[in-house]
C-alpha cells in the first residue's frame, strides 16, 4: 500500500479508468437522454446547461452517447482481452511444458496469427459473417491471443527451473497440477501488467473499427462511430469530433498509466532499476 500510494503513475492512471468505470456503470442506469433519440430541432446545439457537451447532426445528447460509448468500449476490451489471455495462457502453458516439436508449432502458429493485425483480422471476418460489435471482439482477441501466449511461455520457462517445481515434481504430483498450481500463480503478475495495456490497445481498435464502419453498428453509441460522423460537421460543430476523442484519449492514458503502475508495483526490481 505504500509504494502504491507512492506511484503518480498507478494513482492518476486509476483515478481516470475509475472515471470511466463510473461513467460507464451509471450509462445501465441513467443517462441525461436517450442517447438514441433524435430530436432534430436541436440539432447541433452548443455545450451548455441543458446538454453539457451539445447535440449532435440529429439532436441526440453527446455526454449521453460518450457514457453509452464508454460501456461499449469497455465490454469490448474485457471480452478481447479475455480471449487473448484466455487462450494464450492455455497454449503458452503447453509451449513451455512440452518442448521440441510441439511447442515449435504453437509458436509458428502464433507468428502466423500475429501477421494478421486486429484491423485485417476484421476485415477478414465481417466479409464471411458481416461487420458488428461481437467480431469486433473476436478479431481483437485473436491479435491478442500471440502476445499473451509468448509472455506465459516465456514466464513458464524461467519458472520450470526453479527449486520448488522441482521438489513438486519428486513429490509426485501431476504435469497439469504443477501448470495449474504452481506455474501460473508465479507467473500472473506479468499477466496482469500486460493484460492491463492490452486493454487500452482494445479500446483504441474498437474505436479504429467502428471509425471505419466495421465495430459497433448504428445506432448504437460508439466513440470511433461518433468521429465518422463528426467528420463531415468538423466546421460547424467541432464538439462533435472533440468529446468522443478526448474519451478515447482518457481512457487509452488511463489503463496505460494504470498497467505502468502496477508494472512497478509488482515488479519492486524494476521499480528500483528505474530510480
């Protein structure tokens, strides 16, 4: 608790993706408007007292659709992220356990899914199944499944080698008991680091792939479908564009300073190489 209280990075970075986390819990609850509702007379009104961040080209509340955009984004990243660390931690597990031949095919395999970024992941996916949130969420997960599946290979190899796996394994117990009971918990502290900026980077390609029309589809809120369509009123309504932005731009700073910090936090080698 001390050293965390004493880390700017992890205390500013949780404070923003607490803001979001609120923002986005009250959007089940409450919202100033429907953020689904036109109401053309006012259309494109400036940010004041009855809507705080304006109206967009067809009267729906900004701050409402940013608060929707906010749960959008986040249920997208968790899935993402859990289908990459689910998956990844499952094959890097067996990578680092069974060696020769095997573990070389599930690092070549990650190499060729690694090729394919989340953007061409999706592009590939909408054109069999049609654009939306859910392949949204699976073309992300798929990117993210090579990261972590070289991270827990990587951490599971250094771990093997220790004293206590060892005694584990002379005591009898089971290959899948070791992984399960005794790899994993040494291993999770990099995990949860990575999955943490991972996290940010799902935020930031959801928002590419709704920006180009292949995410969250209308008229559901979403931060990169709310820039398409403030690009073409980017003279008359620049509020438009900016509020979703500094959304994106909050919560990728957020979960970055907050991965950061716990970097440091569960790291104290690291922490102490730095100062």
């Amino acid at each position: 608790m001390k050293r965390g209280l004493k880390n700017v990075n992890l205390i500013i970075g949780g404070i923003l993706v607490l803001a979001i986390l609120v923002a986005a819990g009250l959007s089940f609850f409450y919202t100033p408007y429907d953020p689904n509702r036109m109401n053309m007379p006012k259309r494109f009104q400036s940010p004041g007292a009855e809507h705080l961040l304006g109206t967009d080209q067809y009267g729906r509340d900004i701050l409402s659709r940013v608060m929707k955009g906010a749960m959008n984004s986040l249920v997208v990243g968790w899935v993402a992220v859990g289908i990459g660390m689910g998956f990844g931690i499952l094959l890097g597990s067996l990578a680092a356990f069974w060696r020769g031949w095997k573990s070389e095919g599930i690092l070549r395999l990650m190499d060729v899914l690694y090729g394919f970024p989340a953007v061409l992941s999706a592009i590939l996916i909408t054109s069999i199944i049609g654009p939306g949130m859910v392949n949204s969420m699976l073309a992300i997960g798929i990117f993210n499944i090579p990261i972590f599946t070289r991270l827990t290979r990587g951490s599971s190899l250094s771990v093997w080698r220790r004293d206590f796996v060892t005694s584990a394994r002379a005591a009898g117990q089971k290959n899948g008991a070791i992984i399960w009971g005794t790899i994993l918990p040494n291993i999770l502290s990099p995990l949860i680091v990575q999955g943490t900026v991972q996290f940010a980077i799902a935020i930031l390609a959801e928002a590419a792939l709704s920006y180009l029309g292949l995410g969250t589809q209308p008229p559901h809120a979403s931060w990169g479908r709310m820039l398409n369509e403030a690009q073409t009123f980017m003279e008359i309504s620049p509020w438009l564009a900016i509020f979703p932005g500094l959304a994106i731009a909050w919560a990728v700073l957020g979960f970055n300073l907050l991965g950061d910090g716990l970097r440091d936090l569960l790291d104290p080698k690291l922490s102490r190489a730095r100062r």
